[in-house]
C-alpha cells in the first residue's frame, strides 16, 4: 500500500516540478523516470514553483524511499539540481584521493567566454598544458565554506621565464586582478557562490611590509620587507557555501558540474581546529611572537593527506 501512495505521489508532484522551467542535473547518472520524463512534458499548469520548491519536489520521492527501505544515498547525489549559470565553454576533470585511497572524480566546467584569462588559466593548469599543472597538488586547507588547493608553488617551466611569459596571465596574478575589476566595473563578474571554482589573486590577510634600516654604501637607507609573497594566481577553492566575502579576493572561473559528494567528502575531512579567538594567540600574535604565526599557518589543516592524483581535459 505505501509502494502505491509513494508511486502516485510522485505522479502528482511531477506536474509541479515540470510546470516550472527544467532546472540542469549537474551529475552524469541517470535521473529517476519521474524526472527524466519531465523533459518531453510540453504543458501543464503554472504553479509559479520556486527553485526551492521545485528541488523539495525532486527530492521527496527519495525521502519516502528511505522510508520504505530503499538506500537514499543511491539517488541523493544523482539528482541534485543546480540551475544553469554561466555557458560552459571546457570541462575538466580532478580525481581525488584521500591519504591514498580514490575518493572519486570531480568535474568543472568553465566560463571561457565570460572569464576569458581566469579561466584559461585554470584550464591550462589542470591539463598541464606547458609542463606544470595541479597533479599531485594537495588541498590544504578545509574552510567552514570552503576547500582549499595549494597550487603551484614556484613556475619551474621548460622554457624557462620566456615561457612562463606565454602562460595564460603570465606568473603572477596580475592579469586575474585586472580582468576582475573590468568585470566588476561591467557588472558581469561571476560570484563566490556554493559550487563556484574561484582562482585565488589577492591575499587579504598579509600583513603590510615591515620597514627596516640598513646601511648601503655607507649611508642608512630605509627599505620595505615583504612578510610573503602575493598570491601567483594558481591557488583555487571549490566553495561548499556561499562565500560573498571571497568576492574581494577571488576570481571565479568555473564551477562543480558533477562530484558534489566528492567535495562533501573533502569538506568533512577531520582538521586542525582553528583558535585564533583565544586571548593567549591574540598576544603572542600582537607582540610577533613566531611561534603564533606557525601556529596559524596550520589552522584548518587536513590531518588526511587529500591530493589530485590525476586530472585533465574532458572532451
């Protein structure tokens, strides 16, 4: 009897979900009947379904299935809808371990044509286009919002510098900062929002240079110390969450199409607790103590190693 309420419950509530434009399924599986046939479903009422409604709708048919004993997870990830944002210009591919292990394959597509340098850049990368690229990369830090991928750390190109030239944005983020600003100042510039895929070009937490005397040709010259390097435009984050504080800092050249339970995985991975609130850190850190500034580095850290162990271009 609950097989047949559930059966024609979905019936019912096909026609509310289909009445509404037909939100994009973000996950290579094959959607269940009720929404796969929603497709080829021309007319039918308008309800005025709202983007939450319609994906409660899609989804109440695995809550009753997890009633009755059917195994939610089997469908949890294959119907998550997302609807359409920018046009996906390249897909590429990340697969994932975890200390070791496959965890699973995530795919980005990116907006070539909206974000032309970030995401050149990031597709170049992730096939390892000119020589380096993001295998072997490890995510490194785990956010409450986001995750965290380390990058290249040094452009070690065959061709040396000339080549490092010719790299999409060359080796700094200085083109990523540009293009941000002239897509901000058109009012095009894609969001940090869940999903997004966003290329790291400014650090908002490094501290101003610490001005110093040194002697130089026998006179003392006030000179600037950088604590760090800026960015050099390779790092990127997967935000789990909205994220519109990122806005100032990152650049977003694509998004999750498929692996959202790969990047969940990733996400609830066990890290080093962050304790920057407490008043003993708060000190060491205002005086300079060293051992504060160690300490921060690894906050969020994952205690599982989480790498890319292979990644490229889907055609």
């Amino acid at each position: 009897m609950a097989v047949v309420a559930l059966g024609s419950l979905c019936t019912g509530l096909q026609h509310l979900a289909c009445s509404s434009s037909s939100p994009r399924l973000t996950s290579s599986a094959a959607p269940p009947s009720h929404i796969r046939s929603c497709a080829s479903h021309e007319e039918g009422p308008s309800f005025g379904a709202t983007r939450t409604q319609r994906r409660a709708v899609l989804q109440i048919p695995v809550i009753f299935g997890a009633i009755l004993g059917i195994d939610p997870h089997d469908h949890l990830n294959a119907i998550t809808v997302e609807e359409s944002s920018l046009p996906v210009t390249k897909r590429v591919f990340f697969d994932i371990t975890i200390d070791g292990q496959p965890a699973g394959q995530i795919v980005i597509g990116l907006f070539g044509d909206n974000v032309p340098i970030g995401a050149q850049r990031f597709f170049e990368l992730s096939t390892g286009k000119r020589g380096i690229g993001y295998r072997k990369k490890e995510f490194y830090k785990i956010g409450r919002n986001y995750i965290q991928n380390v990058g290249v750390r040094a452009f070690s190109l065959t061709g040396g510098s000339e080549d490092a030239a010719k790299f999409t944005g060359g080796d700094t983020a200085d083109q990523l900062i540009i293009e941000m600003k002239e897509l901000e100042r058109k009012g095009t510039r894609p969001k940090n929002k869940k999903w997004a895929v966003s290329l790291v070009a400014i650090d908002a937490t490094k501290p101003p240079p610490k001005t110093r005397l040194v002697a130089r040709d026998g006179a003392f010259v006030i000179v600037e110390e950088e604590s760090r390097p800026d960015p050099n435009g390779t790092e990127f984050m997967i935000l789990t969450a909205d994220a519109p504080e990122l806005d100032d800092t990152n650049t977003v050249v694509g998004e999750i199409i498929q692996g959202m339970d790969v990047v969940d995985r990733i996400s609830n991975v066990k890290v080093v607790q962050e304790n920057t609130s407490s008043p003993y850190f708060q000190v060491a850190k205002f005086i300079g103590d060293t051992r504060a500034v160690v300490a921060e580095k690894g906050f969020n850290r994952p205690y599982s190693k989480v790498l890319i162990s292979k990644s490229g271009e889907i055609r």
